[in-house]
C-alpha cells in the first residue's frame, strides 16, 4: 500500500504490506554474513557482507517453501551508515526483491552487531498461501 497522500510511492519499498487468509507466516531472524563455517565474509566490504546476507537469507526463505515474492517485512540494521554503504546494499537487495511486490522496510544505522567484522544484518517476514 502507498497511500496517495504520502506522495509518489517510495522506490526501494512499500509504506505497508497485507496478509490475509490461510497462508503461512514466516520470521527469519536476522541474518549477517556468516559462512556455513561461521567465518565473516567480507570483512570491511558492504557488498560483499550483503551478497553473504541475502544468500543466507535466500536458503532460509527456500526452506522454509518461500522465496522473495513472499517478503512482506524487512529490517535492516547498518553499521557506519553513510551513502555508499547503503547504496551498496541498495544494489543488492535489488537482485532478490520482486519488482511490484516490494516488502515494508526499514533501515537503521546502528553503533555494533554482535561481531566487531560485521556490517549488516537484516530480517524479513514472509507470508505463503
């Protein structure tokens, strides 16, 4: 939903998202950019964290009998903020989303993740029928 009285509808999101019916509610919690070993990749690399996020991401949704169409909900949370971080990260969300079906979203600049290497970490919230 992007109301008319809040002007031209945003391009990297949607205002808000509805569900309803019988379909399955997903939450994945937040994912950063961590291997199947554990190890950071892209250690001080915006790109490189986020293409690492949204593959993690990706296999959850996958598992979970989901994929990005079904992406209502996604918050990301951003260490040293600034425009090219975000513009990186903007260019590969842009990969996985769904052109039409953008999810609600938000993103906040934050101080530390749980791991000094860390960069971002996003979590999103899927819906199925």
């Amino acid at each position: 939903l992007n109301p008319k009285e809040l002007g031209a509808a945003p391009k990297f999101y949607a205002h808000a998202v509805t569900a309803s019916g019988d379909g399955k509610l997903i939450h994945v919690s937040g994912q950063v950019s961590w291997d199947a070993g554990g190890n950071v990749v892209g250690k001080g690399d915006m790109r490189a964290q986020a293409e690492q996020v949204f593959g993690n991401l990706t296999a959850i949704l996958k598992a979970a009998g989901a994929g990005w169409g079904d992406v209502i909900k996604m918050n990301g949370y951003m260490v040293g903020m600034d425009g090219p971080r975000v513009d990186a990260y903007r260019e590969v969300r842009g990969k996985y989303l769904v052109p039409g079906k953008l999810p609600a979203s938000t993103l906040v600049g934050v101080t530390r993740l749980v791991n000094p290497d860390l960069l971002l970490e996003v979590e999103v919230v899927a819906v199925t029928s």
